[in-house]
C-alpha cells in the first residue's frame, strides 16, 4: 500500500491539558515506547515523572513552562509515532511548528533524535520559566487587530517599558508581550486603536527582550548538540519562510532569535497554503495536527479555509485520505 503524503503540524505552549497522551500509549506502542523514553531523561524531581503528569496532572503544574514544553514535545511526538503505526509510514512533506512546537517539527524533519530534543525543550522551558520569574512580564491578546495596529498600540503603551508583537497567530489574531505595567496600559492604548485587548495568563513576556537571558542560555545549549540536514520542509517562526535544510548554524541561530523574536505562524501557514495551491489537487498531502488539542486547526481556519486539517488529539482508527 502507498504510504499517505502529509503535512504535520506541531502545537505550542497552551495546548497541554490533563489527560494527554493517556489515548495514544493504550492504541499504540510505539507512542507507550515515546513516553518511556522520555521518562529516562526528563527528572522532574519531587514532581514524579513526566509521564504521571501529563496524564494525571496537577493542572498547575503541568502549565508550569519548565513542566509543559518537553510533556507537550512528548505527546506530540508519541502521537505521531502512533500516527505512523497506524499508517504504515508516511511521506512528510513539511513539518509546521508553533513556537516550542517548532522543535518538534524540526525533530520530525531529522535534525535531531527525539533524547537530544526533549533535552532541548526541557533546557527552553527551565531558562524561559527562570527569565520570566527574573522579570516583571506579560502577554495580552489584541482581537481584530493587523500587523500596523499591533504596532501602534504597543508604541502607545510602551512608555519607558518593554512592550513589542509576539504572536502574529492569524488574521485578527496578536499577541503582544513586555512589561507588565505596559501590559496594563496596553487595553486603554488597543481601546484608542479601535480593537480589544486581553490580558493573558501566562509565566512571562515570551518572545519578547525580556527573554534574552533565555536566548542566552540556549545558545550554549544548541551548541552542545549536533545537527543533521533537514529531511524535509520546515517552516521558520522567525522568518516566516522554510528554513535552509543544509545550514546547521543559521537553524540554530534561528532557533536562539526565536526566543525573543515574534512568531510569524500566519505567514508560516499562509506559505504553505500557497504551495498546497499550485498543486493538483488529487497530488495536495493530506495537512494534520498532532496532539494534544486542537488550536492550530482553528488557527489555520482563519488563515486560509481552503486549506483543510486533521487533528488527532486521540487516535483514530480511519485511514488517512
């Protein structure tokens, strides 16, 4: 049988919920095998292993970002094994990830084996959990604003303070991020623009200056990793572009740029939708989300409706198309 073509899609930071996982490792073992192994090199210590947190939680603590970044790794990974256990393989044709989700897709693409990611995404969540308690931070939701209006508000607010875009997620749909006093400006600032602000409950200003000993720290911490040419397509947060698949340091670089860099997930998919579209359509892969949730489905909806994804926050036992 021919092995489906395809198009992952890798979730971020805000997608864990109690409970994930816990389908995939009873349908599959190879997603049992994932979580295993993650079990081996993540020590959380006092909090039990990753895997009773994922599946049992406290909620609380799996939010935590030391806590979420490699269980969320895992369970997207575990669920992608499962994904090709019940295919039979597949033939990837990109790789999409949203902010920590773009380790994922690029462990995906061969850059580097699942152990040596997980490390990674563990080390991001420890530095970015530790730059965020460092400082005084936040992040708020500007509903129905563009890219200009972003920009607008936070050079309304911002004051003497940090307050840039971080997350251009879709049409209508930014996230701003800084200080926390011109966070607390920034809803007056977004009334005065003619959009809606809202404040949300995040650890810290992710993707913003105030992530630069973060950034700091990863540098040092990609260097101690070898890695490989990409195997397929993987779409850069930072540039918004598919990255160079032969250029080791430059993926690294970006890597370290995205920590205080916005996130550019609207160009990201929109690219890739536009790919799609020069395609037959019988010769289009099939575009699909790994667990856990469903954001990116929804997210992708308001980018671009022609572009249609599945997502497999639990396993399913139909064919893929």
């Amino acid at each position: 049988m021919q092995k489906p073509r395809v198009v992952i899609l890798c979730p971020g930071q805000g997608a864990q919920s109690v409970g994930m996982g816990r389908s995939w490792i009873d349908a599959h073992t190879a997603s049992a095998q994932t979580f295993a192994a993650a079990d081996e090199v993540v020590d959380l210590g006092d909090l039990g292993t990753l895997t009773n947190l994922c599946f049992n939680g406290p909620a609380e603590i799996l939010n935590r970002t030391d806590v979420s970044q490699p269980a969320l790794f895992t369970a997207a990974v575990a669920s992608y094994q499962g994904l090709l256990d019940g295919w039979g393989g597949a033939e990837v044709e990109a790789t999409l990830g949203l902010s920590l989700g773009e380790y994922t897709a690029l462990h995906l693409a061969g850059a580097f084996g699942f152990k040596d990611g997980l490390r990674l995404v563990a080390t991001r969540g420890r530095l970015m959990q530790e730059a965020a308690e460092a400082s005084q931070g936040g992040m708020v939701a500007l509903v129905g604003a563009d890219e200009a209006q972003a920009d607008q508000v936070c050079d309304l607010a911002r004051g003497d303070d940090v307050l840039v875009p971080a997350n251009f997620n879709a049409r209508g749909q930014i996230v701003i991020s800084g200080s926390a006093s011109a966070c607390d400006r920034a809803a007056e600032a977004a009334a005065d623009v003619g959009v809606r602000a809202s404040r949300l409950s995040v650890a810290g200003a992710f993707h913003s200056p105030l992530m630069a000993p973060a950034a700091e720290g990863m540098a040092k911490a990609l260097e101690e990793v070898e890695f490989q040419p990409l195997n397929t397509v993987v779409y850069s947060n930072v540039t918004g572009k598919p990255h160079e698949p032969n250029n080791p340091q430059l993926l690294k670089q970006r890597l370290i740029e995205q920590l205080t860099s916005p996130v550019r997930w609207a160009e990201d998919c929109s690219a890739l939708a536009a790919t799609l579209s020069e395609l037959p359509e019988e010769d289009r892969p099939s575009v699909h989300e790994l667990a856990p949730g469903k954001v990116l489905k929804g997210l992708y909806r308001r980018i671009d409706k022609t572009v249609e994804v599945t997502s497999h926050d639990q396993p399913d036992s139909s064919p893929v198309s």
